[in-house]
C-alpha cells in the first residue's frame, strides 16, 4: 500500500503506523501521515491509503470480546470508497 500510494501520488513522504495486539474499542489504532508540496495531492493520498488500509489490510479486522470471536469484511462503503480510485 505504501509503495502504491507512493508512485500514485506526488509526496516528499508518506508514513502509515499501525498497532499490533490488543487495542481497545474506541482506542487510536492507525496513524497516515504524508508530506508533499501540494495540498490537495497530499491529502488525496492519506485518503487513498487508509481507504486501501480499510479494504486490503486484515490487519485490523479481527474482533475479540466475550461474545466476539470473528473476522470483520470490509463494507459496502468501503467497496465503494475504492471505487473512486477505480479499484473496485
């Protein structure tokens, strides 16, 4: 996702952090950072990322809980938030 994003997008950097193990609900789980000498195009691409991070990246896409034991699939909408990328 980062080499992709990267070559997509004209940026001096871009940084993605994410946690591993346990993390609470609600708690800060993914950080994506980019620079770049153009506004629009910087904040395209922390848009790109997460929206590739969100649908590509199982990373976070297991629940656990008392009653919770399962892996989530990405949405509808985050389907179609890669459409606009024309990647869906």
């Amino acid at each position: 996702v980062l080499a992709t994003a990267s070559g997509r997008f004209d940026l001096a950097g871009l940084w993605i952090f994410h946690r591993c193990g346990k993390v609470v609900a609600g708690e800060a789980i993914v950080f994506v950072g980019a620079a770049g000498s153009h506004r629009r195009e910087t904040i395209e691409a922390v848009d790109y990322t997460m929206d590739r991070l969100k649908s590509d990246i199982a990373l976070w896409k297991r629940e656990v809980g008392p009653q919770l034991n399962h892996w989530v699939e990405p949405t509808q909408k985050d389907t179609a938030d890669l459409g606009r990328w024309g990647l869906a």
